[in-house]
C-alpha cells in the first residue's frame, strides 16, 4: 500500500500544485489564463486517453507493470517539466507526465483491490482517498512555499527524486495479479483514445472563437466516428476495452456518472479559485496556497471515516449528503464579496472538502465492488477514467468561461454547484438500482461465490 501511495501522491501533487500555480506560470510566460489552461489540459487529457487501454493492459501483462513503466515516464515527464521554458515545451512534457500518471491511475483501484481483502475494501479505500486528500492538502502550501523562494520550474522537479526512490521500492512490495488470456486489442485502444482525445479537442477548439467552427466540427465529427467504431467493434466483446458490460450494471453506471458530475464541480472551482483569490480577493501567491487547502484537509479529515462507513451503510446516502454538502459550500463560496475576510473564506473552503469527502470513498468502493472480481481492471479503469473526465470537463468549461465574462470566476462557480447538485441527484437514485445480477454487488462471480 505504500508504493501505491507514493506514486498515487506524486500524480495528485503535481496536479494541485500546478492549479495553484497557474497564475504565476501564465505571468511569468506571458500568456493569457485561458491559454494557461492548457497546462492543466494537456495533462488531464493525455491521462483520459490512456486510462482504459492502460487498464486492459494491466489486465494481460500484470498491473505492477503497467504500474512501474507508468511511473518511470512520469518521473522522466517531470524532469521534462522542469526543463521547459515555453508554454509549448511545458505542454509537450505535461503530456509525457500524463501519459505516465495513466499508468499509475489505470490500475491504482485494481492494486488496491488485490491488496485488501474483501471485507476491509472500504478501509482500503478510504485509505486510498486519505492519501489523495493529504497530497492536495499539502499541494498548495508546497507550491506557495516552492514559488516563495524559487521558480516554477521547481515545482516539478520534486517530483524526480521521489520517482526514483518509488521505482525501485514499488518493484520489490507490489503484488502480482492474475493475468487474462486475451491479448490486448491495440484497434480499439486506438479508437479509444481518438474518440476521448478529438472529442474534448474539438470542445475547446469551438470556444476560440470566429475561424476556428470548421476545425471544431471536423475534430468533433471524427470524435463521435472514433467512438461509434469502439462501440461497434467492442459490444460483443467478453471482456471489452470500453466496459461496456459494466456499465449496464445500474449501480455502476449511476456511480460513473456521479463520479463525472461531481469532479467537473472540482475540477472548475480549483481553476478558478486561484484567479479569484489573487485577481478580485487580493491575496499574494503564498496566501493563495494556504487558502486553497482547507478543501483537501476537509476531504483528508473525514475520508477515514466514510471509508468505515461504507461498509456498512448505502454509498448512496453518504454520498448524496456529501454532495449537497459541497454544492452549499460551492454556492457560499461564489457570493463572497470582495473584502472577504480569511476566516470567511478558510470555512467555506473546509466545508467544501468535507463533503467532497463523504462522496469520494464511498462511490469508489461501490465502483469497485459491483463487478466481479475479473473484471477489477476495467473497473479500475473506469474510475480513473470517470474522474479524469469530470476533471477535464472542468477545465474545459473554465477555460470558455474566463472567454466569455468578466466575472469568469464567479461564474464557473456557479457552474460548480450545479453540477455538485446534479451529482448528488445521481447518487440518491443508486437507492432503488439493483445490481446486474445477485453477484455483481458482492464483487464475485458465481463460479467464485
């Protein structure tokens, strides 16, 4: 559990102290916040690309390696990170982190899975999203304390170090998984990733404005052709690389599209915030980092707890008053006035995470444990996939919102709400789902049952 930690720590580090970093970054290159964006962009995408077939992967070659050659490529990718001078060399190197951090989160679930047995799942899990809340915790006092004495570059060189002492620990301790005879379909791994990748392309393409409708329509066009082509080449599939078996399980399904709603609502706070709080609230770099940590530590404090209690008590109630939880949160935080004082914005924060916490273990232990136990790695996958994609949804939409308005920041936060509603209403109608099957919500087959 503590390789997987590690590495699990680097990827969420490295997102969150590049969110709070963006403002710094997009100064000291020149660009405008939208433009700088795409730092986070370029990362999340290359993860969402990469997730599902990383996972099948890991499915017939062993999910430790898998793990371990995605984790030499975000080490290098980092190395590339601190190198870079210009917001092309930064994206290009974001794009190699993120093709090594698909590998640590494809099958981060799957080795947690194997490392716990079934009855702690939920401690397992829990202890999992204490290490993501922990790492976002201390990710914007990281960044502000980096950005207080050195350059940005900084930021992404801690990461070297670390990597290379995890390489060579997680080689020795992580466990071995059962492996499936069926080789990977490198077809469809590819129309997966054209039809992820083109489609959120086209998305922020057709946000540039005059000029660019044409280009947008064309990379949309090909996006939906790339998915239809998986769809049809892979729905008769027994084990198919989009898991489309999995996600005919209502309980899944529901907890999928839940994940999707509810970090798109984080995804566009933890973009805007930064902007808010040093363009409109005034605050210094450092002061920025402080802020934004009370959301992690909130997400850090209760994660235990809703892990233990998701072995006992519905992920659908936990969750959804988790939820309306975050989306109060969200809407107190988006009518702050200008003058706010630290306390003001240090509770609302707080309360923020501490709803985001009661959904986050609960929702993926219920992902994890709806399906069977062969079927782990797309499972995995999936919610990895479920969350990068709220994520760059987030950041796609924060992006068209600081084009549109003045009042980008105050906006996307509202857009945070309603999408922290809408996944609190997805959450709740898990209570009258019923699994595929009587196995699928023990997480066996009936062969191993």
């Amino acid at each position: 559990m503590i390789a997987i930690a590690i590495a699990v720590t680097m990827a969420v580090l490295d997102s969150s102290v590049a969110n709070t970093a963006l403002p710094s970054i997009a100064r000291h290159l020149a660009i405008s916040p939208a433009e700088s964006v795409w730092i986070i962009n370029a990362y999340q995408l290359s993860i969402v690309v990469l997730l599902l077939p990383v996972a099948a992967l890991g499915e017939r070659i062993g999910f430790r390696r898998v793990y371990l050659i995605g984790l030499a490529l975000f080490t290098l990718g980092s190395l590339a990170c601190a190198l870079s001078g210009s917001l092309e060399a930064l994206v290009l190197s974001r794009i190699a982190q993120g093709f090594g951090a698909a590998g640590i989160m494809g099958v981060n679930g799957a080795l947690v899975r194997y490392t716990f047995p079934h009855a702690s799942l939920g401690r397992g899990v829990g202890l999992n999203a204490l290490v993501v809340s922990i790492a976002g915790a201390i990710g914007p006092t990281v960044a502000s304390g980096i950005l207080a004495v050195g350059p940005w570059q900084w930021l992404f060189a801690v990461n070297v170090p670390i990597g290379l002492f995890n390489i060579l620990f997680a080689a020795r301790v992580l466990p071995w998984s059962t492996l499936s005879d069926k080789s990977l379909d490198w077809l469809s791994a590819a129309f997966s990733a054209l039809a992820f990748g083109l489609f959120f392309v086209g998305v922020d393409t057709l946000t540039h404005g005059a000029g660019q409708g044409a280009l947008a329509a064309a990379e949309l066009v090909l996006g939906v052709l790339a998915g239809v082509a998986l769809f049809v080449r892979e729905r008769n599939e027994r084990r198919p690389l989009i898991p489309i078996d999995l996600l005919r399980i209502p309980i899944f399904g529901l907890s999928v599209a839940t994940s999707i709603c509810s970090f798109a609502a984080y995804m566009l706070a933890f973009l805007a915030l930064p902007f808010w709080f040093q363009m409109v609230l005034h605050r210094d770099q450092v002061m920025t980092g402080l802020l934004m940590t009370p959301w992690p530590a909130g997400v850090g404090l209760v994660a235990p707890l809703a892990g233990r209690l998701a072995d006992r008590i519905p992920a659908a109630i936990l969750g959804s008053a988790g939820l309306l939880v975050l989306a109060i949160g969200l809407a107190l935080l988006s009518q702050l006035p200008p003058d706010a004082s630290t306390f003001a914005i240090v509770w609302r924060m707080a309360l923020c995470g501490l709803g985001f916490g009661f959904f986050q273990a609960p929702n993926n232990r219920t992902m994890l444990l709806s399906v069977p136990l062969a079927r782990t790695g797309a499972a995995g996958g999936m919610l990895a996939t479920a969350r990068l994609t709220g994520q760059t949804v987030g950041a796609i939409v924060t992006a068209i919102c600081f084009r549109i308005t003045t009042n980008a920041e105050t906006f996307a936060l509202s857009i945070a709400t309603g999408c922290a509603l809408v996944a609190a209403i997805a959450s709740l109608s898990r209570l009258s789902a019923q699994p595929l099957s009587p196995m699928a919500g023990t997480g066996r087959t009936a062969d191993e049952a």
